[in-house]
C-alpha cells in the first residue's frame, strides 16, 4: 500500500492547469418511470475542446443547485459536470426549506419512497443516453464534449447511485442479488461518504426504512476513489466512521481511499457555500476534497496525465488534514 498525506497549507498548489471561467444551463430532458422532464444543470468551461464528463448524482434531499465547491472547481479546471435533480429533492418534494430530518420524514411518507433508488440509476442512464442533446443545447458547448470520457461522482445516497452504476449490487430479503445496473460508458468514478456493506452492519433503523443498503460489491470493478471522513458518525450503521470505508475494502474496483481526519458526512461543506446542514465547516477540507478528486478522475480519463501522481507527491507533512492509501 501506498500512503501520503495532506497539508492544508498546500492544498491551492495542486493544480497543473490554470482555472477559466465557467458557464451554467438547465436543459430539461425525458426519463422513463417519471411524470414529470429529469432537470439537469450543466457546468462548463468557456474554452477548450475534448473536454471529459461528470455525471453528478446529489445526496439525499439535494438538488442540481447542490454542491458548488466542488463543480465550480472541477467545471473551472476542464470537465463538463452535468447535475440531475432526482425524485428525493427536497425541492420536489416541495419543502425546500425543510431540516434533513423533516425530508426524511416526508421521504419515508412517501408511497413511492421504496423505488427512488431504482430511479435514480435510470436518471443517471436517461442522462448519459442523451449527452448528444445536452452537448447540442448548452449554449457554446456543441462540439466540444468527449462522451468517451465519462467519470460519475456521487455524495451519500448519491454514491449508492453511482456505486450501483459500477457495479454494486443490492441483496434481496431471499438473499439473491438484484439485477446488475452497471454501466460501462462510465470510465472512472468518486465515492464521497459512500455507505458500506449491508447485513448486521445496518442498524435497525437501515434495515426497516432502506432496505437497499444491504449491498454486495465483488462486483464493483470500475476504477473509483472513495472519500470519506473518519468521525463520520450514522444512524445508518452499528460500526461507525469505517462502515464508510468499506467499498475500499470490500471492492476490486476501488484503488485508493481518501480519509479526511476529523471530517463529517459533509466533508468540510462540500454541499454548499455555508450550507446549514454542514456541522464541520472547514474550508481547507473542502478545497482538499475538490482538488483530490479532480486529480484522480484527470488522470483516470486522460492517457499519461500526471495529475493524480503530482497530487500524491505533494502530500507529505507533519500537518495533516488527511491519508491517501491506494492498492
């Protein structure tokens, strides 16, 4: 195994690539299983060509608006970041202003609550079967999109979704797996407090209202970073902060693992500039978690592109903020 650290005080030196400004569009699109268009926001750079994708799936309760730290960076510095806003949205389920845990309550009362995650994964689907339209109608992105480099990246249930995508698959009460709904188009992905393995690591909360966390990932096998914080503590599970790390463990696909030392399930606030659900705001955590990621997925999807090595060379000090250890 190989193992660095980070600096705070290096974490705005990592880049290779100078930033340029971005623009913003939401373009509606079909999905099937939905009554209503699967909204997306798409964020990309004014300049340059051949220019990667990521598919963004948002945690429980967000929306495409979501997670500006990290789509701002990664859109400034050369992605196309493409946000869809699925049925779990806070905004859809029309109490925009509600706590997180008066979404779950409406989310848990919800008749078709049980299904969302299946839904989700063919969100994800339906966007990626339409990024030719979604290139042709952003505003000065026609022509410039490879859709052969497709990166997914998701935060919480997001990373459910996106894990699913790679391959994770869902045990069913009767022990049998659910259909695989993996996705080859998809290259090379990043886990942000992704959920580990199901069975007795669930609480009984999990096991009675979200079923689907009963996960297995031998199967996992696309190339993926997981991040996550190590005083990430959830309702979701009995074994605390490393139930967050199992997908590292447990997964063939999964190479390196980024744990933020005294990071939460908000990795610092990367859900929003000042977000209220963040409860370990730091800055220096977020940048870390923006750059990391950007680094890894470069050089995933860009033959001999150092980024991710350079990344990991500048990550040795005494002050740390974080570990990266890769198989």
């Amino acid at each position: 195994m190989e193992r660095n650290k980070i600096n705070p005080e290096s974490t705005q030196t990592f880049l290779s690539t100078p930033t340029t400004a971005t623009t913003a569009t939401i373009i509606e699109l079909k999905s099937p299983g939905r009554q209503h268009a699967l909204q997306v926001r798409v964020s990309a750079p004014v300049a340059g060509g051949n220019l990667p994708v990521i598919l963004f799936a948002h945690g429980f309760g967000s929306s495409m608006l979501g997670y500006d730290p990290l789509v701002e960076f990664w859109s400034a510095n050369g992605f196309v970041v493409i946000q869809p806003t699925f049925l779990d949205s806070k905004i859809l389920l029309n109490i925009p202003e509600a706590t997180h845990q008066d979404a779950i309550n409406a989310y848990l009362n919800n008749p078709g609550a049980k299904h969302i995650w299946r839904q989700r994964v063919t969100d994800m689907k339906a966007t990626l079967d339409q990024l030719h339209y979604i290139e042709s109608y952003t505003p000065g992105l026609s022509g410039r999109l490879d859709s052969s480099r497709i990166a997914a990246v998701g935060h919480s249930f997001g990373a459910h979704t996106v894990g699913l995508l790679l391959g994770a698959r869902v045990i069913k009460p009767d022990g049998n797996l659910e259909d695989d709904m993996s996705d080859k188009r998809i290259n090379a992905a990043v886990l942000l407090s992704a959920g580990g393995r199901g069975g007795d690591a669930l609480s009984d909360f999990a096991k009675t209202h979200f079923s689907y966390l009963n996960q297995a990932f031998g199967q996992l096998n696309t190339p993926a970073l997981l991040v996550a914080g190590d005083n990430d503590i959830s309702p979701l599970t009995v074994i605390g902060p490393e139930w967050f790390t199992d997908i590292y463990a447990l997964s063939p696909g999964a190479n390196a693992l980024f744990t933020l030392f005294g990071g939460e399930h908000m990795l610092g606030g990367i859900t929003g500039h000042l977000a209220k659900e963040t409860t370990d705001e730091n800055q220096e955590r977020v940048a870390a978690v923006a750059q990391v990621t950007w680094a890894y997925l470069r050089s995933a999807l860009l033959p001999d592109d150092k980024s991710w090595t350079n990344a990991k060379a500048m990550l040795n000090s005494p002050n740390t903020i974080g570990s990266i250890i890769t198989k």
